[in-house]
C-alpha cells in the first residue's frame, strides 16, 4: 500500500559523455543496489515528481553512470543536474526488528530520558562514523546528536511518534 512516503536514494550530479549519459551519488549499500527500486521519482523542482522506469548503470570510479529513458543526448542530460533521486517507501524491503529508514525517523519528537523536549529530527546525515540526528526544537535550536543505538539512541517508538535518547539539551 503506498501511504505517499518516499525515501531519498540518490541524486544527480553532472552528465557522463555525449550520449545523455548522467553521474549519480547513490545512497544505497551497496551503491549499485539503487538501480533494484522503481519507479524511480525524480524531484528537478522541489515539490514536484516525474515518475520514471527502466534507468540503467554502473559503478564507476567513486561515483555511478546511469542511462535515463529517453535521454539521448548530452543537453538534455545536463537538464537534470542537481535532481533527487527518490522511490516510493513501500518498494523497499521490510526492516529487521529495532532497523529503521532514515525517513521513518525524520518528524519525530526527540526527548532525552528525563523527559526534556529536544526538537523534532529535521533529517540526518552520515559523518563517516555513524548517522547524525538532526533536531530543531521551538526556538530555532539545531542539535546534532549521534544515532548510535544504546550509546545515545535509547529507544525509537514509531507509534508515539518518539525517539527517547541519552542527551543533555545543553549539548
């Protein structure tokens, strides 16, 4: 059933020869693995989607070349640098038990264990080390806490909207 939630796998980020050829940054594990999801719903404009099929590629050095329906040729390529690369929540496998995507944390209210309001997760990033909560709270106040699960990350309650973290809100 598609609730109309979309998960970011990857964006655009230049053309690849003369034959409409694109250069992608993929977010998957592993990279290759964003070619397995389709439709692919490609954001040029924020806000707005075209839903595509049957995009091909390939690993290539650090980053992916891929082939778009109906691009054939260099200019036309270029027309869709900077495009994020989405899919349908529901075309991605079912999660272990305590596994989430990123998208099913981002909105949710973040409280540390006495019970302090720590913001809303706006979107999360990965250091290189482990993911990155990124929180807001009332008062325009960013908080960047580890998402490391036990360390920091107590517990995730997809229901009651909350992720209950080790945090001080000074931090």
């Amino acid at each position: 059933m598609n609730d109309g939630r979309r998960v970011l796998l990857g964006r655009i980020v230049g053309v690849h020869g003369v034959r409409g050829a694109v250069k992608l940054e993929s977010y998957t594990e592993p990279r290759v693995a964003i070619f397995d999801y389709e439709p692919w719903l490609l954001e040029r404009e924020p806000g707005r989607f075209e839903a595509i099929a049957g995009a091909q590629g390939r690993a290539q050095g650090k980053g992916m070349v891929a082939t778009l329906p109906g691009i054939t040729d260099r200019d036309m390529a270029a027309a869709f640098t900077g495009t994020r690369i989405w899919v349908p929540r529901d075309v991605l496998p079912e999660l272990e038990p305590g596994e989430y995507y990123q998208t099913d944390l981002e909105g949710l209210r973040v409280v540390n264990q006495v019970g302090e309001d720590l913001g809303r997760v706006t979107h999360m990033f990965d250091n290189g080390a482990h993911d990155v909560l990124v929180t807001r709270d009332e008062a325009g106040r960013e908080r960047l806490i580890p998402y490391v699960v036990e360390a920091y990350v107590k517990s995730v309650d997809l229901d009651a909207g909350c992720i209950t973290v080790d945090w001080h809100p000074d931090d």
